[in-house]
C-alpha cells in the first residue's frame, strides 16, 4: 500500500502514478520551470547510513543523467516527514513493462534496447555503481520513443525491514545475488540479458504457462539455468545463443561487461542487415580523462569529470573482469579454486553483509528450503542431477549452440588490361552462404554494398583507374565473418 505523497516545496501534487516494493512514485507539476516530474519517494523507516548513501549514489547518478539511455534526475532531497526523494523526468506510459506481457516485442526492437541499454550499464559502472534491479520496470520510455534505464543502485541501499524481498526482483535476478550480495558487473550483464529475454518471450524467462511460478519454483530454476524455451522462428539462433550465455549459471561463463555484451548484440544486428545502434559510453574512472578511447562507426566512449561522494567511494567497487585488446573476452582463463572464490562475488568489507543482503538472506533461505521440497515432490528423487535436472512437467532447456562465425573469404583476381575478374572462396562453404561484396577506388560509381550468393564478379575498369575488392560472408544462425583482405586492380 502506497504511502501518501509528501510536501514537497515548489512541486505541486497531482496523482500516484505506481508503486513498488520501497518506494512510490507521483506525479508532480514543478512550478519553476513549469513542467510536469515524476517524484520517487522512498517508503518510511530507512536508517540514517542508507539515506546518506542515497544521496551520494543520487549525486553521481545526477552527472551522468545526460546519458541519452538514462532517465535525467533534476533534484534529490528529503522531505519534512524524513522520506528520501528523487525528481526525475516525467516518461508517460505505455512502458515496455507493460507491452511485453500483452505481446513480445519485435526483434529489431529488443536489439535497439538492448545496446542502448548496455551502453547506460556500462556507464554506470565506470562510475562505479552496481544498478542490481535491471528488469523490464526500470525500463521507461521517454516522450519520444526513447528507452531509459531508472532505479541505478537505490535497491542496494534501502535496506528497510520487509523491502528486502521485494526488491530483489527474483525472476531477473542471477544465481549469485540470490544469496549473496555481488559486487560483479556481470551479475547485471545477467539481469539485462534476462530482460531482453523477457521482452522477446512476452513474460519473465524461467516462468511457466503451464507449472508453479512461485518465488522457491523461481529460484530453482534460475540455479539449475533451466530457461523456458523461446520458440519464436523470426529470433535468430546467434540472439538466443548470446542470451543463454549472459544468463550462465556460471559468472565466468557471461560476457565480461555490459559493452560487450552490446557489441554481441550489435553484431546480430549487422547479421539481420540492420544499421547497428550506436553504443554510447560515458567513462567517469580516472585514467579516462588521460586515455586516448578508440571510437568507432558502432562506439562512442566519452571522458567525463564526475565528482564521486566519499560514501561511493568507500564501497566496495564493482569488479570488472580483464579483457583482452578487443574487449571481446576474459583475458585470462577463468580462476579456479581460492582464486575464483575471491574474484567471483566479493562480500561488504568488514562488518558483514550489508542492509540488502541482511533482509534477501533470511527471504531467500526459506524460499530455498520450499524449493528442495517442492523439487522433491515433483519427482526429482534420488536420480536427478541437482545441477541439470528438470522438475516435472518442465521440458529440457534448449541446447546452447556455440558460436559458428565463418572465416573471411579469400579474394583473388584475375585478368588484364580493362577486363578483369575477382574471385571468392571458402574453406568449408555451406549451401545458403551469401556474399557482401564492397567496391572502393576512383573506377567505381556505386558505393553500396552487393549482396550475392555467386563466388565471382567481372569488371571493366578504365585505364589508369583503380578498382579495390572486399569480401565478407552472412550465414543464417550466425554473426557475419570479417572482411577479406582487400584486392586491387589497376586498369592498363
């Protein structure tokens, strides 16, 4: 039940617009500037340390606001009744929140979600802040169409009594965070990827039509990794694939960060002939505003001066993984034994779990016990693998397929003078191979690709004129291969 809506000076009230687990939000008129705000106000009874860290977290989040896939926070306070507040833009419905569950969405769209919400991700945790909460109902839209990613790291410092179950939000959440309090980035990878799952499959990606979907079910599933199948034909199998991976039981397994993940994604977008969405990076850590970023077509990264609160500061900070020189993969194999208990999901630093994970725990442990026992009685017995096994009435996961990326062709040419041939070939070609064929050079008057499934193309190119050739392949199921070294002839 909603708390009434405070006295806030210079906004006046107008409705409730929704509720949730430890805070409501209302819609309020500011009256200078006049414009209307959403207002979201924590429920009452939150310590002292908890809303010192709110504000802090409020304050970092307030500077990188002017990401374009992040919603802008104008104001935060408390009010006279000690309730901590945050003023925000107001994004009128319909959410994806509530048009997922009438119809899953396009794939095109989950795509441009999807990048645009890593790229929010990914900016705020070179700001060092966890959001913990990624989940269909953080996603607004803005007037304009825009997706924008609300709630970064409140759910981590409520803490009041009775929240803490509530904002765990238990379908989205991955494996570790269920009884633990991760400091990983790639806890969030998960819950983005089991967003856009959600949003592809129309309802949250280990619940049921047709079994229980209560919370100790829940968790069960999301241990075991046991995903409901997305039988849609019009989502590629390589978007499926990248999903299943983000959403690993095993943190080592996932993308190492947010960017890349949306890189994965934009990847399945030039495979689908789309123009990929632009991942845009706001990078507040401090060897940004010294280091030159390489951007490109698909990346922009922009160096930002943040002023972070000393009570960010003192958290411990998100831990991001090494990656390699592409930012493509783990640098390194993955940490067994001591190593990897010390890399996976560090705890608070001492004085013990922290407000969130004092609540989550005793919520979750009962919700376990429930679950063994309602794997029990669904017919696991003895025989079933604790870490494979289905419950009954639930079909086997679909099968991970790895990554099948064809090798760059290889071009070579033939001919003389005006007349000449370029020809393409692959080690180990497949019936439905289809060729991106890119001319460059003063000898030619179309720029546009050529799409083709033949493995040769004759020119005529006029003496002294210079015609260069690059091949690169599309196979269905699959990211699209590299470029072929490119090949030039000069006409005689």
């Amino acid at each position: 039940m909603s708390s009434p809506a405070p006295h806030i000076p210079g906004f006046s009230f107008v409705d409730l617009v929704g509720e949730g687990g430890f805070a409501d939000v209302f819609r309020y008129v500011q009256e200078l500037p006049t414009r209307q705000v959403a207002i979201k106000v924590l429920r009452s009874g939150t310590d002292l340390a908890s809303l010192e860290l709110f504000r802090a977290e409020a304050n970092v989040m307030a500077q990188l606001s002017n990401h374009p896939s992040i919603v802008p926070i104008y104001q935060a306070g408390v009010s006279s009744d000690g309730r901590a507040f945050l003023v925000m833009e107001f994004c009128p419905p319909p959410h994806v929140a509530q048009r997922y569950r009438a119809q899953p969405l396009a794939v095109d769209e989950v795509l441009d979600i999807g990048v645009k919400i890593a790229s929010a991700v990914e900016t705020a945790h070179r700001a060092g802040i966890l959001h913990r909460d990624i989940k269909p109902h953080n996603i607004l839209t803005s007037t304009f169409g825009v997706p924008l990613l609300t709630d970064f790291g409140i759910a981590s410092v409520v803490g009041e009594s009775g929240a803490g179950g509530q904002a765990l939000s238990i379908p989205w959440s991955p494996p570790e965070a269920l009884s633990a309090d991760s400091h990983d980035v790639r806890s969030d990878v998960y819950s983005l990827a089991a967003t856009l799952y959600s949003l592809l499959i129309g309802h949250p990606p280990y619940e049921r039509r047709d079994a229980p979907n209560d919370n100790a079910t829940m968790i069960t599933r999301i241990e075991r990794g046991q995903l409901t199948p997305l039988r849609r034909p019009d989502v590629p199998a390589s978007l499926v694939d990248i999903l299943r991976r983000a959403m690993s039981v095993e943190i080592e397994k996932r993308p190492v960060s947010a960017m890349v993940l949306g890189r994965q994604l934009q990847d399945v977008q030039i495979e689908l002939r789309q123009s990929p969405t632009r991942l845009e990076v706001m990078d507040a850590s401090p060897s940004a505003l010294v280091e030159e970023h390489p951007n490109d077509a698909r990346t922009l990264v922009r160096p930002v001066s943040v002023i972070v609160p000393a009570a960010v500061n003192e958290r411990p900070a998100p831990l991001r993984p090494a990656v390699d020189e592409q930012t493509r993969r783990p640098g390194a194999e993955p940490a067994t034994g001591e190593s990897a208990r010390s890399q996976s999901a560090p705890r608070r630093a001492e004085g013990g779990p922290g407000p969130r994970a004092r609540i989550a725990i005793g919520v979750v442990a009962a919700a376990f016990a429930a679950a063994v026992g309602y794997a029990v009685l669904a017919g696991g017995g003895d025989q079933a693998d604790p870490d494979t096994g289905t419950l009954r009435g639930e079909d086997p996961a679909d099968p991970v397929q790895p990554f099948d990326v064809p090798p760059a062709p290889v071009v070579t040419k033939s001919g003389k003078g005006t007349r000449w041939t370029f020809r393409w070939a692959l080690e180990e070609p497949r019936e439905g191979d289809e060729f991106k064929v890119e001319l460059s050079g003063d000898g030619v008057t179309q720029a546009a690709p050529e799409y083709t499934t033949a493995t040769s193309k004759t020119l005529t190119v006029a003496p002294a004129d210079t015609v260069c050739v690059q091949v690169s392949v599309s196979r269905k199921g699959s990211p699209p291969s590299a470029a072929s070294r490119q090949v030039c002839v000069v006409g005689q």
